[in-house]
C-alpha cells in the first residue's frame, strides 16, 4: 500500500516509529530506516502489511518496502 504521511514516534512499549496518514491512519513502522527517524517529516512510503501478532498494540504494522521525503 502507498501511505503518504508524517513520521511519528511514539514512547509505547519502549518507544516506536510510525507514520501518521493526514487522514490519522497510523502505520507502524519499526523497520523505518535511520535516515527517516525524524518526527514530522514527511514521507511517502511503500508499506507491506505484516500478518500475526506484535507486542506493539498503535496502528496497522507493517513492513517498510520503499520511503522518500515528500516534496511539496
């Protein structure tokens, strides 16, 4: 799925990042890389929705396929 959104981090569960849709779909994101850990950076990212259970319990979690800033 293609979400376009702001980063988010998150002190839950030891703190995780995310990505928060205009529309306040919440993804999480733990496999967001380094480069991208900024909160309120905008990004587009390809995200993979992961099956199964997670001790994380904010969004839909998913897997991080491809991300880039959001230019205006």
């Amino acid at each position: 799925m293609n979400v376009r959104g702001k980063v988010v981090f998150e002190e839950l569960e030891g703190g995780l990042w995310g990505i928060v849709s205009p529309e306040g779909r919440r993804f999480s994101t733990p496999d967001l890389p380094e480069d991208f850990r900024e909160p309120g950076l905008e990004v587009v990212a390809e995200l993979e929705r992961v099956r199964g259970l997670s001790i994380r319990m904010w969004g839909i979690e998913t897997k991080v396929l491809s991300v880039r800033r959001d230019e205006p």
